[in-house]
C-alpha cells in the first residue's frame, strides 16, 4: 500500500510520510491507492477482541511501514486508561433499532479523542522515520472539539508544538474554556475574528506556503495537521465503525440480515467519510445519512450534485457543525470519480477562486446511492434533545441530536427502518445550556450553576473533565485578525 494525492496522484508516499506531512505539497490529500477488505471471517475473530485488539487489527492494515511493535505501543497508549469501562465506543440502544454510539467518554468527551489520543503516538513514530531531528509543528483550525482533543493528545509530547484556531464567536462556551485552559508548554491557543471556515482557509494557506515551509526548515521545524485532512487522524475513526459491526454481531441473528445504516452529523465529512471507508471494507452498511444543521451546504449537495458555499453563515447550538467548505469531501469525490485527481484538482480550484463546483451525474449518481442528506434547524434540535429524554430518559448533545432528527426523517420519508448506528459525537454537558433549555426552564447563573441544574435535573452524570475545568486557570486570551494568522503562528514558535 502506498498513498498518493487526490490532486496528483503520481505523488506516492509511505504511511508514515503521509502522517508525518499531513498534506501534499500541492495541497492534495493523502489517500491509500488500495483498501484491505475483511471477510466474515475476519469480523468474527474481531468480535472476540476488545477494542485495542480491534484498532491493532485494522490499523495494521494501513500502517504498511510500521512494524507490530510500534502498533502495539501507538495503539495501547492511546486507548489504555484513556476512556471510561477502558471502553472508547459503547453502544446505547433506543427503541428496537437506534443504536447511538457514544463516542464521547474520552478525556474531552468528545469523538475526536479516539482519534486524537493515537495521533501523537503515530505522528512522533512517523516522524522518526521520514523527519527524523526535526521539531513537528501541529497547527489545527478547529469548530470546537478537534482544538482540545489535539491540545490534550500533544501536551508536551516532546519535539511537537502545537498551534490552534477557532472562531472566536464559533464555539461553546465550555469548549472555549477547554481550549483557554489547556496546560502544556508546547501548546498555544489563537482565537480568530471570522468563523471556522476562515480559520480552516487560513490553515491550509500557511500550510502551501513555500516561503514559510522554507521558513520552518531553517528552524528545524516542519508542519504537520491533527485535522482530518490528515490520513492518522482518519483511519482511527474506521475503527469504531468497524467495532460497531463487531457490537452488532453479537445481538440474535438475524439482528443485521438487511445490514444497517450509519447516521453522521457532519460538517467537514471526516467522520462519515470514514464510514464510508468501513464500508468499501466489508461492513455491511445500506445507507450513509449524512445529516446537517442549517448550515446545510452538504444536504444540498447529495442531492443537486452542486457544491456551493455561496449562502449565509449560521452560528449555531450546534457548532462543530458551522461548517461551509468540507474539507473531507475530496477524499469522496477522488473516489467516486474514479480517483480522476485532475478533475478533483479543478474541483478544488473552482471552489477556491469560486465557491462553487458541480460533479458529473455519473458522481452525482454514485452519490445518491450511497448517501442520503438531511438538516434540521436549532429549533427541531431542542425539541429532539427533550423528545428523547422524555421517551427513553436518554440525553443527548445538539449535535447527536441533529443526527437524531434526521434519522427519523430518513425513515419517515423511505421507510427504511433497518437497525442503524447514529454517531454521538459529544456529551450533552459540552453545551450544557442549549441541552437544559431543550429539557427545562430553569436556568444557571453561569456555566458551571448550569451543569450542575442539568444535573440535577436529568440525573445524569457530569463528566469529569468537565467538573475539573471549573477551577481551572485561563492560560489563552489572544484573538487575531484572520489575515494575521500566520503572525500569530511565528510569535507562538519564536520565529522572526
């Protein structure tokens, strides 16, 4: 297995390039030029491991340059005393067929730590391989929880620093105190006056910029992402699709005789795309429902085929999801267009210089029968975050629940109600109060009054990093212009 580009894809590299750099130098994005399939065979065995013996397994697939060693060391540090139960990926069944997987019972409850806490651990092998003496500079835009989970996973790991953006305006509150709060001496933290997808454009920029990659290399320095654009932030989260099967499996047998859909909501398309990935692997999944919040740039492109960020911009309750360019989506379309990188490079250029491009209807059509697109609005959000806890006493997130709201649209609107899997991405005390408006009238005073009320109320249990943050010190005020990013970048690296 190599990786090649999705914008030229004569450019080959090793797993470990591809980690280590993050991005192509064209400004592409690394991707296998071949995928392992798993039979049967192969998933019953895996049912019988837990879910560091499921990492080991698919991970070794895709790391073609490390040896068994280095993965058992990268896979058992990141998942070993890390997670509640040591279970980073249970599964709580609603009703006879919604199957939330809770991906959020990580360090900083959310889905990103079961990627970003093996992240480090792969990136700083990598980079002993291919980059071996240079300093690895992390630099994230983030919607909210990318930003702490790759804080938290590359706190003083040595030889890495790590620099984060995130909308000043485009975060909850909680999420902003993780991120102000993180300790660390590598890691630094810069808000921006812009939204997400000013602080993902700005990103990318500094990344293709030759004069500051020189600039980096006469300090020793070299960049690298802990976004999704980064193939070791991806194939982690195949993982818990792949383990989810494996949970499924072990329900009465005919539980799975239609296969199962997946739901993801989404804004940047990595986590559904690494369903998708599952599924060219063997998992039997029917239907990818992608689901949005009015921010619904990825509803409409399944289904018009137009991709077009040319509309307003909504700050939400659900915010990781405020997203207009979907960075992931890419990778989707060098599938689908049958890894034709010279058309996904004029994608990419229309986009950019345009805000809009339009796929083939043969893509179009690939991607209708793959995926189906939904949104819902903050208002339907609330009501589907008190609709659940008043049926089943379940709480969920505003992002879960749009994922929620729009599986039962699906299944209104095809009658295809087949066990599904439904993606919780975060614990509803990440937004606690959007989450107790949705359930009560009662109000805190502050953040922390407002946790504790849905507490009381829901009598569910506050997570303990997020009880942890009420004390803690703010380290990170600074906000920048967003054409100044890259000012912020040398002043957080010392460089002149």
């Amino acid at each position: 297995m190599n990786y090649i580009s999705t914008r030229d894809k004569q450019v080959k590299t090793t797993a470990a390039g591809a980690i280590s750099q993050g991005i192509s130098v064209e400004g592409g994005l690394f991707v296998p030029d071949t995928f392992p399939t798993f039979d049967k065979a192969d998933f019953l065995k895996l049912c019988e491991m837990d879910y560091i013996g499921r990492a080991k397994f698919v991970l070794s697939h895709f790391l073609n340059d490390f040896n068994d060693e280095e993965i058992d060391y990268c896979v058992k540090g990141a998942y070993t005393g890390s997670f509640d139960n040591e279970q980073p990926a249970p599964i709580a069944l609603l009703g006879e067929n919604a199957n939330l997987l809770e991906l959020w019972h990580g360090p900083t409850c959310a889905f990103k730590d079961l990627a970003l806490q093996l992240l480090p651990y792969l990136l700083t092998t990598s980079a002993k391989k291919v980059s071996k003496g240079k300093k690895i500079v992390i630099l994230v835009a983030t919607s909210g929880d990318t930003g702490k989970a790759a804080l938290e996973g590359f706190c003083d790991v040595p030889d890495t620093e790590i620099v984060v953006f995130y909308p000043s305006d485009g975060v909850s509150p909680m999420q902003k105190l993780q991120m102000a709060s993180q300790k660390g001496e590598n890691v630094h933290v810069c808000a921006i006056k812009g939204n997400f997808d000013d602080a993902q454009t700005g990103v990318k920029n500094i990344f293709t910029n030759n004069d500051v990659k020189n600039k980096l290399a006469e300090n020793n320095m070299q960049f690298s992402s802990a976004n999704s654009i980064n193939w070791g932030r991806l194939a982690p989260q195949i993982v818990y699709y792949v383990s989810a099967y494996c949970d499924l499996l072990k329900r009465e047998d005919d539980y799975l005789k239609d296969g199962f859909n997946i739901v993801v909501p989404t804004g940047n398309f990595g986590n559904i795309l690494a369903a998708y990935y599952a599924k060219k692997m063997g998992v039997p999944v029917k239907k990818l429902i992608c689901a949005s919040n009015v921010n619904n740039v990825l509803t409409d492109f399944i289904n018009t085929g137009k991709y077009d960020r040319n509309r307003s911009f909504f700050t939400t309750i659900s915010p990781s999801m405020d997203i207009l360019i979907s960075s992931n989506l890419e990778r989707m379309l060098f599938e689908l267009s049958g890894e034709d990188d010279t058309a996904v490079a004029k994608m990419q250029k229309e986009l950019s210089e345009k805000g809009t491009f339009t796929v083939s209807d043969d893509v179009k059509a690939k991607m209708s029968e793959l995926f189906w697109g939904g949104c819902c609005d903050d208002e339907s959000t609330l009501k589907t975050i008190g609709d659940l806890f008043s049926e089943y006493g379940y709480l969920c997130d505003t992002h879960t629940a749009v994922a929620m709201n729009v599986y039962k649209q699906y299944v209104e609107k095809t009658g295809d109600d087949i066990p599904t899997v439904i993606a919780s991405t975060a614990s509803p005390y990440k937004f606690a109060a959007s989450v107790l408006d949705a359930v009560s009238d009662q109000r805190g005073e502050s953040e922390f009054d407002t946790v504790r009320v849905l507490n009381e109320i829901t009598k569910t249990e506050i997570p303990a990093p997020i009880t942890a943050l009420e004390n803690a010190t703010v380290r990170f005020n600074e906000i920048c212009e967003k054409e100044n990013m890259l000012n912020a970048v040398y002043s957080a690296l010392n460089i002149e």
